[in-house]
C-alpha cells in the first residue's frame, strides 16, 4: 500500500477516520492525502511533508476546529509518530463524487478513509447515496468510520464477513496481507440465520477455499448466530471496536437494489467499527501489497 487519501472537513464526528488513517499510514509506510473541503488550512505546499510538521507549521497557530481535530491525535500517538507519517494535503471545498472518484483513481490511491453519521430524512438518503456512488466508481476499497466507531488504539483484527459463497478471492488474499502489516489477527465471521441441509458442505468448501489462498490453516472461522444478518453484524462490531469488519459488495442490477437488503451499506452508517468496503471487479485487487519491513 502507498497511497491513502482521507476525505475531512474537520467536523468533530469525523476525528475516528483520521485516527485510522494515520494508524495505517504508520503501520503500512503509505504516504497520506488529507482532502480538506472545508479549506481552512491556508498556504501548504504541495510536496510531501510530515504530519508533524503540517501540524507544526500549517495548524497549531489556525483554526480553533482544526487545532482541536490534531491534538485529539495525542490521545493515541507520540510525536516520533507523525514524523513517520507523510502527508499531502489538498484543499477541495466542493465535495462533489465525480471530481473526488476522479481524484483518487488518478493518484492511484489504494484506500480512500471516510467518516458517515445517520442524518435526518432526506438529508440521510441523498449522504448515504453519495457514499455509494463512491464505492461504486472507486478503484480501491472504502474504510467508512461510523459516528459510532471510536477510535480505541491499534487494530487487533480484520474481519471478512462472508456468507459463504466462493467469490471475492483477490479481496481475501488483500485482507489478508494487509493483516500482516497491520500485525492483526485475520478472521472470517459467517452469522447463521438458518442453517441448510448444504450449510456444512458449504462452510466445508469455503474453509478449504481460504486455507488455499493464504497457504495456510491457521486462521479463525467465527460462527454467530442472529436473528438477521444485520442485527448480527451490529452486534459484532460493537463487541469488538478495535476490529475493523470487511465487507464484499457485489455489483447489482437496478431491480436487485430495489428488491434485496444491501448490508454492507447499512452496516457503513450504523457500524460500532470501521467497515471496509472492497466492490466486485475493483481493480485494486491484486496480489501485489507487500508487508512494508
């Protein structure tokens, strides 16, 4: 991974997102992108700097809001931490999808970070299509930050929820290698809501599928059961908040959408941790992300 790019406008609901943005930045060695479409930081050069010296130079003195959404990064990391990180910031006061998609795909960012909330009515249907349009055209996966997933400190753990059907290979062995630079356990999670006559064959298969791909056995296959999928995934994101839930969206047609329950973009608005988002046919995914020594 080299590139992140983290969309902000500095609001207090949106401090989580950066937080993990600098965590995986730490962790990976990518360099950062903050897009500002507040524009309230003023005069920052275009070349690569640290985020200390970002903060240093370009925040401590600014803005009260954008003091504040810097110095609650102290909480988690120590100064010799945000010399690690390097940044590029870009300011973008009109936060449109289109020119964002187009931003990300011609940096050739490998993750774009984000921060949702539930709105009320209309102004909640027009966010949550504005989030779909970008995990729909994006290049690369999405890492929503509901309101509700507090940063707590390091990730412990990636989380693949499946439902047991053999697709989504590249996105297992992404996960998978990311897990590893992230020194964090690597875990799928299946929630039983009936289980059929070819449910073990099924999670037979499935678990044979993954031990190929990863060559290796030694992973967790975690079985929860729910009333729904829904209520299941919730509950698991809000008993682990230092995890972050993995997600496959399939592409569907028009009447799909009408007709079937999308969780993965329910789960991005309602999640108690971050949810990573990869789409089918994304072409990020490439066995070519490497552990950063």
């Amino acid at each position: 991974m080299k590139k992140i790019l983290a969309l902000t406008d500095f609001a207090e609901y949106t401090h989580s997102a950066m937080h993990y943005a600098v965590q995986l930045a730490l962790k990976t060695g990518a360099v950062l992108t903050i897009l500002d479409s507040s524009s309230k930081v003023a005069n920052v050069p275009t070349q690569n700097l640290s985020l200390f010296d970002f903060i240093e130079k370009y925040v401590r003195h600014g803005d009260g809001e954008v003091r504040m959404y810097f110095s609650s990064l102290r909480d988690f990391f120590q100064e010799h931490d945000f010399q690690k990180v390097n940044i590029c910031y870009q300011s973008y006061p009109d936060f449109d999808i289109d020119n964002v998609v187009d931003f990300a795909n011609n940096e050739g960012s490998d993750l774009v970070i984000l921060s949702s909330k539930e709105k009320s009515g209309i102004r909640n249907i027009w966010f949550r299509s504005k989030v779909d349009a970008l995990i729909a055209k994006a290049n690369c996966p999405i890492l929503v930050v509901p309101k509700k997933a507090n940063y707590l400190g390091e990730i412990k753990e990636l989380v693949l929820a499946t439902d047991l059907e053999k697709e989504g290979i590249k996105a297992i062995e992404w996960i998978h290698d990311l897990s590893q630079s992230l020194e964090a356990n690597y875990r799928f999670l299946h929630i039983v809501a009936d289980k059929t006559r070819s449910y073990k064959s099924r999670k037979m298969d499935f678990q044979l599928l993954v031990g190929e791909l990863v060559g290796s056995e030694e992973f967790d296959f975690v079985e929860m059961e729910a009333d729904s999928v829904l209520s299941g995934l919730k509950k698991y994101t809000k008993s682990h908040k230092n995890s972050i839930l993995t997600m496959f969206k399939r592409d569907k047609s028009t009447l799909d959408k009408w007709l079937t329950v999308d969780f993965t973009e329910k789960m991005a608005f309602v999640g108690h941790s971050p949810i990573l988002i990869f789409r089918e046919n994304m072409p990020i995914l490439r066995r070519q992300y490497r552990m950063v020594l």
